[in-house]
C-alpha cells in the first residue's frame, strides 16, 4: 500500500521566516504598565519594582549559590549537605518565582537573565572553583542576612506606601523561608564535639 508523502505547506518559507523575528522592546525594564486595575499610582509601583528586582537578584544569586555548594560540597557531612543545600535551592526557585510574578503583577518588568543578574546583585559573586565548607557556609549566611535586612526595609516601605499585598509577601514568602533556613545552615558552624562531650 501506497504512504501518502506528507504535504509541504505551500506558505514554508513565511514559516522558516518566522523563526528569526526581531523587533523593539514591549516595555522598557524600570517601567510600569498602565493598564492593570490597580489602587497603587505608577510611581509608588515602579519605586516598589525597583527594590522588589534588587530582591529577586539577589535571591536568584542565592538560588544558584545553593545548586552550586549542592555539586561542590565535601567532607564527612557530604550526604546530609548534599541534600538540604539541594532543599533549599528547590525553595529559592520558589521565592524567586513569587518576587518575580510580584513585579509583573505591579506593571514592572522582572530581571531575569544572569548576565544582568549578575551586574545588579549586591551579593559577592563566589569563585568559580570549590571552597571549603565553613566558606561555602558563610557565604550563604551573608546572603541571607543581606537579603533578610532588605525584606525588613522593603515591608516597611511596603507598609507606608500603601502596598500591603507585597509588604505579605516579602515577609511571609520571602523573609520566613529565609529566616528557617538560616537556622538549619548557620547551625553547621556550631562548634560541637562529635563524639565526647567537653
Ligand atoms: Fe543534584
């Protein structure tokens, strides 16, 4: 029996041509759109999209911190670091999503790609190569403190701006989670004995 040979559109190459489109920007990031129904004026939403994107860079640099110590950790608590610095990515992937809808919902427009992460993040950028423990530590704890101390100036704005939907969630879905895991890191710089008591 005869296969049909597939049909080639006749309009093929409008196709292939529209796999190379390029054109101007929709928005400029640091604007804010106009058209959503919302009670704040467009200044108070492009100041807020200001902070709110310092937040998601550094939160996203905190995010891939954690995939990175997730690879590059060692030493007889491999396993269990191994694990919760892996946990903790999987809740900045979280967070990171939650600033970012944030920002659109308020008109503004999302850092996103890590080039320009990169250069906005107040966060000092790690080596590339591996680090011990204690230093991939510390390094994660200053970035939590870093990004906690900017939840409690951002809310507070948030709060005398009128802004009440992202003063909760800077403090319930960005401050919280950092806050629990700061506890659950910073408890692997405590000196303790591992098998005789002092
Ligand atoms: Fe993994």
């Amino acid at each position: 029996m005869a296969v049909a040979l597939k049909k080639v559109p006749e309009n093929r190459d409008l196709v292939t041509q529209n796999w190379h489109q390029k054109a101007r920007e929709i928005q400029k990031f640091g604007e804010v759109t106009e058209s959503l129904p919302h009670r704040l004026d467009a200044d108070t939403r492009r100041e807020m999209c200001k902070k709110l994107n310092q937040l998601l860079a550094d939160s996203i640099t905190l995010r891939d911190m954690y995939k990175k110590h997730h690879w590059q950790v060692a030493g007889p608590t491999f396993y269990s670091l191994h694990l919760l610095f892996d946990k903790h990515f999987e809740e900045q992937v979280e967070i990171v999503d939650t600033i970012a809808e944030r920002i659109q919902l308020l008109g503004g427009v999302s850092i996103a790609m890590g080039g320009d992460v990169a250069e906005l993040t107040k966060i000092q950028s790690p080596p590339r190569g591996r680090e011990e423990l204690p230093v991939q530590i510390a390094r994660l704890l200053a970035a939590h403190k870093l990004i906690m101390e900017d939840c409690h100036k951002i809310a507070e704005d948030a709060d005398e701006a009128g802004d009440d939907g992202t003063n909760d969630m800077v403090v319930s879905d960005v401050l919280r989670p950092n806050e629990l895991q700061s506890w659950f890191i910073g408890q692997h710089l405590v000196d303790m004995p591992l098998t005789h008591a002092e």
